[in-house]
C-alpha cells in the first residue's frame, strides 16, 4: 500500500503537475474571500469579496455573560489522535525560512510578555492584579485589555524588504485609575522587552464615564443580590413547578436545590451618564447541574451605580411580563404590590426548564440509527505527510505562506498573507462582531459589542476530532479556559490549543473539462480556524486557502440558546411568535436579533496603491457603448443591437 501511495500511476501524476503549471501561469489569479451567505462585492480585477456577514438568528445572547459557561483552569493538549498507517517520509521544510523569520514582527503578546508588563505596573505604581480582586473598591487601580500594537505598515514591509531596521515591539494597555479625583482612564504603551530604563507612554486620557467595558468590574454590583433579595419569595410558588428530568437529577448534587439568580452586568450606553453607570439586569432560573443550566426568569430590571455618591439603584422592574403589572420604580414598590396581592404572578414551563434537552446534553429519545450512530464518522488521513508546513506562526501550503495568530481583542489575525511570493493581504481580521435584538425580548433592544469582550482572550480550547480533525497542528495562547477575560489571574500555564492548521479536500473539481487530456485537478483546501467563545455564542473563524490563488474568510455561529419569557400556554404567544421569533418552549421565545460582523482588509494586490470599483451588471446599446468608450466601431457586426456591459463606480 505504501508502495502504490508512493508511487502514484503517471497518469494522476501528470493531471496533478499540469494542473498546479496552469495554476502557477496565472499571475493574478482572483481573489475571492466568503461570508456564510453567498454575496459578491466585485471589486477591482474581478476579484469577489463578500466579507460582511448579516446572519438572522431566533436566540438570544445572554445577559451576564460571565455565568454563561462557567471557565475552568485552562491549558492542556487535545486528546490523543488515532492511529493512522503512513509511509516513512521527511517533513516538508519551510519554503521561504527568511519570510517566517520576519512575520515575526506580527507574534501577538506571549502570556510571559503579558505578566511581565502586570509585573512592571504592580511594583511601579502599585496596581492590583490579582484575580478577583482587579476592581472591588471604589479606589481601584489596574490595568485590562493588554495588546501588541503592529508596527506602523511601512516599518514593517521595510524590514521585511531587508531595507529597514526590526520594528519595535509595542504593547498597549488601559490604565483604569478610580483611585484618582476626577478618576480617569489613560491608555498606555510600552516597549518590550522591559528594562531598567523603561517608561510607559501615554496616548490619551478619557475621562471616568468613557472608560473602555470589562467584563470584572465588580464595583456597581456588588450590593444587587442583597437589594434584590426581598423578592426572592415572589418566585417560590414557581420553582415548585419544576420537573427535573432523570438526567438532569444525575448531573446535580443530591441537596441541590432549584433557585433564581439576580444577574447583571450588561452596560447600558444610552442611559448611562457622565457620574453614573447603567447595566440591565434579569432573573434566570437555576435547575441545576452547574452555572451551564437556566432558563429566562419572568422578571428584568435596570441598574446604575454612581461612583461620586457610591450608591446602587434598581428600578424600571417588570415582572410577569404579559400580566399588566405596571413597571415598579423600586424594589420596595415591587415589594408592596406583592403584600398587597395586587401583583400578578405567573408560572413557568417546570417540564422544559428541569431538562437537559433544553441546554446541550443528551436525553432520549434519540432518532439515529444506534448501529449507524455507534459507527465512526468519516476522518482526514494525510498517507504521506501533510503538505503545510508551520515555523512558529507562519504556515506555507502549495504556494501560500502566511502568519497568524490570536489578538487580545480582535481574535484571529491574518498577516503578509502570500501567494507566488506575492502579497496580497498585508492584514486581515474581525474589527467587531455585534448582535442587535428586537422587541419582545429580555434584551430589551440591546446592541452587544463581542469585541469589548475581547474576543481574542475568549479562545476556546480546540478539540481534536471536534473543530478540527485530529491530523491538524495546533497553535497555543491564552484562551478562555483561563479565566484571566473575566477577572482570573494571568498564569504562565494558561496556554492552550486556541488555533488548529489542517488540510481537507472540498470532494469536487476545482477545474475541470470532459474528455480533454488532463481533465481536471481535484479540489483541496488548508484550514486555519479558531473558536471564540462570547458568552453564550461561538464564533468560529476559519481563513480557507485554495490551490488557484482564491480565499476565503468567514465566521460561522454556534452556542447555548437563552429566550426571553413569555407566559406558559397565552394567546399573545403565537402573535409574538410571528412578530419577534419562534417558539422553544410555552414559556420561552427565541428572540428575534441580527449578527453583523466588520473586518479590516488591507490588500496589496498589484502594489501599495488602492484601487477600488464598483462594478454595475447594465444594458445596452452596443454601439453607443463602443463609442463612449472612444472605441472605433468600424466594423462591428452584432446579432442584437443592446448588450450586457459592466458600468465602473470608482470609490
């Protein structure tokens, strides 16, 4: 077997090697880069982009995100691989050694480089860093959102040009200093590695009220579970309702029992002012089996702490949406209303929150074939070898080479990305991932931004034979199971597989023509994803590479679903349910909401120079089309007088 892999009949051999001469031919090939929908924005040289990504979805987010998934202490390697039988052969040596030595101006921050800059700061100026405790006073002082910043473009592609001395290597990071009057927020920068003579930089000062969100500033909730508590009575009738499911049972501790949380935390912009900071709160019901399972309770709220006076309110509480409760303006109102029995309560579905077929585990029944479901499913086997090749976080596959790696906030990053030694993206990545919700929803129309929940330090750990099969390679970073994006310590340890490289073919054709010579070449591509884990939400990014010099760049969506509450069995529900989302249980609604997604692409196709244009699909007469075009029409002979044409927008 090793012997026919080896040893291919000449006929594939010689489609193969006339294929990749046909490809390598072309001096520019078209770049296409993709979207989850299929949409082309034709840009200069033919070439498609369609990196604007419009998803529709009927779930919700959640709303204190922290307790979505609960993080566990990260690292570790992806499980073992399975055995696969492969002929003895030598690892393909990096094609361009002097081009991966020099993508790496593009690393992202290491852990160590990281600590040493929280190392720096906590025994210069006397920041906290410890987790759990970063920001629990009124007069904290830390610092978040720690990044590298890239060397100005043309310091980069001189030094890679061998023409320029090597770029700094620069690191930024917010300075959140509560414990100053007025306080204030300074943004920093910082050349590494440090030394003895260095000095942070100071980029700008904002003030207290446009600090940049995190995720454990602890200060303005720390009173809301005991400001809340008086209402915790309201709900116990409902929990009586649950029917915890068998499975569910055997996941939880025995003296487990049901109960709601006040949670909080998303930051409302638009009532939020210069003294003060507004978050929306909700209660959720916990059926147990850890901080993975709840439900949408019947109740939202909203806070604002004020940092001058040092005081939590809650007001605007609705419970029982549906009911005709009125909107309480305190919890002693809400309170009142509920002695004097003219509160209306309600009930929730017991039989859908008490089950893990509502969360992601699985309960029967179950609907595949137990023979076919017990049978592996199909797997990637490279008989000779990868053809990738990776030297630190450079990759080089058929022609390609590339950088890449995982930034704090903007997840992954794309740099110097290559083709026949040409270049033709010097960056790409995410600037942000946004979701927007309707009406009738806990959200209560929020806008979230998942790039203020530093996408990048939500990696999630990668799963061999899950996100990516099990003869990928994998890149290591700080991630989600950290625990250091929601206030955890930044440890040496906390590295683990955030990005996998692989090879898969697509099963098709990627030219072809009946009964020529060489017919056609088979279709291949070269992976290189990551998952990003926004609270409830998966992000999968995944950077697609083909043979003939196109590519695509796309995010994809997974997660835990978390409706809003409507009430069990109404007739208000199926007009919400046309109105706002679907129904997932007869006491929740999938709310209604958008995702949208923005990316910087930097291309340097043909040179430095942009040239960008709108290509029009139009119709028309033929001559005059020559003509205004100053075309000499002398003998042009054509069977219809009108014609399809391009009309050029230059932008």
């Amino acid at each position: 077997k090793c012997s026919r892999n080896v040893q291919r009949d000449t006929a594939h051999a010689n489609i193969f090697a006339h294929g990749l001469d046909w490809i390598h031919s072309n001096p520019r090939p078209p770049l296409r880069t993709q979207s989850t929908h299929g949409r082309r924005l034709y840009v200069f040289n033919m070439s498609s982009t369609y990196l604007g990504v419009l998803l529709l979805s009927s779930f919700a987010a959640a709303h204190d995100r922290r307790m979505l998934f609960g993080s566990r202490p990260g690292g570790g390697s992806p499980p073992a691989s399975p055995s696969f039988p492969a002929c003895p052969t030598e690892p393909l040596p990096f094609p361009v050694p002097e081009v991966a030595e020099t993508n790496k101006i593009f690393d992202q921050l290491t852990v160590a480089e990281q600590l040493s800059i929280e190392t720096y700061m906590a025994e210069n100026f006397g920041i906290t860093t410890t987790g759990g405790e970063k920001c629990v006073t009124v007069n904290c002082s830390t610092i978040a959102k720690i990044q590298l910043i890239k060397p100005p473009k043309a310091e980069a592609l001189a030094y890679m040009a061998g023409t320029g001395p090597k770029p700094a290597r620069i690191g930024q990071f917010w300075w959140l200093r509560a414990n100053l009057r007025p306080r204030v927020a300074e943004l920093h920068q910082i050349e590494l590695p440090i030394t003895a003579d260095t000095t942070p930089t100071l980029i700008r000062t904002e003030p207290w009220e446009r600090r940049p969100f995190v995720t454990w500033e602890d200060v303005p909730l720390q009173d809301q579970a005991e400001m809340l508590e008086p209402l915790r009575p309201l709900f116990d009738e409902m929990l009586t309702a649950l029917v915890i499911s068998d499975s569910l049972a055997a996941k939880t501790e025995e003296d487990f029992e049901p109960y709601v949380r006040f949670g909080g935390g998303a930051l409302s912009v638009p009532g939020s002012t210069p003294g003060r900071r507004e978050y929306l709160g909700r209660v959720d019901v916990r059926a147990g089996a850890g901080p993975h399972y709840f439900k949408e309770g019947p109740m939202q709220y909203v806070m604002s702490y004020d940092w001058d006076t040092e005081t939590l309110s809650v007001y605007d509480i609705v419970i029982c949406p549906g009911m005709g409760n009125p909107t309480y303006p305190s919890v002693d109102a809400a309170l009142a209303a509920y002695n004097d029995g003219s509160l209306k309560l309600c009930s929730i579905d017991g039989e859908w929150y008490g089950d893990t077929k509502a969360h992601m585990d699985p309960e029967p029944p179950y609907f595949i074939d137990d023979a076919a479901a017990k049978r592996a499913e199909p797997m990637i086997y490279y008989p000779e070898g990868p053809r990738f090749t990776v030297s630190g976080r450079s990759v080089a596959w058929m022609g390609w080479d590339f950088h890449v790696d995982v930034n704090a906030i903007n997840a992954m990053h794309i740099s110097n990305l290559r083709f026949q030694n040409e270049r033709i993206v010097y960056e790409l990545h995410a600037t942000d991932f946004t979701a927007v919700y309707s009406g009738y929803s806990t959200r209560k129309d929020i806008f979230y931004s998942d790039g203020g929940y530093e996408m990048g330090n939500c990696a999630t750990t990668l799963r061999a034979g899950l996100q990516c099969p099990h003869q990928a390679v994998f890149m290591y970073g700080l991630g989600y199971d950290s625990g250091y994006v929601w206030g955890g310590d930044l440890t040496l340890d906390a590295e683990a597989p955030t990005i996998c490289v692989f090879e898969a073919p697509d099963n098709e054709a990627l030219f072809q023509h009946a009964q020529e010579k060489y017919e056609g070449l088979s279709k291949s591509a070269l992976y290189v994803r990551g998952v990003f884990t926004v609270g409830n939400y998966d992000y999968t990014q995944t950077l697609k590479l083909y043979q003939d010099g196109a590519f695509d760049f796309f995010k994809q969506l997974s997660g835990y679903a978390v409706g809003a509450y409507i009430l069990p069995g109404d007739s208000s529900n199926t007009a919400l349910m046309s109105l706002f989302g679907a129904l997932i249980s007869t006491s929740a609604l999938g709310a209604l909401h958008t995702h949208s997604a923005g990316y910087k692409i930097d291309l340097d196709i043909g040179g430095l120079e942009n040239s960008v244009k709108i290509k029009t699909p139009g119709y028309g007469n033929l001559i005059d089309l020559l003509n205004g075009a100053g075309l000499n029409t002398t003998g042009i002979v054509s069977a219809s007088d009108d014609t399809y044409y391009f009309a050029e927008t230059p932008l």
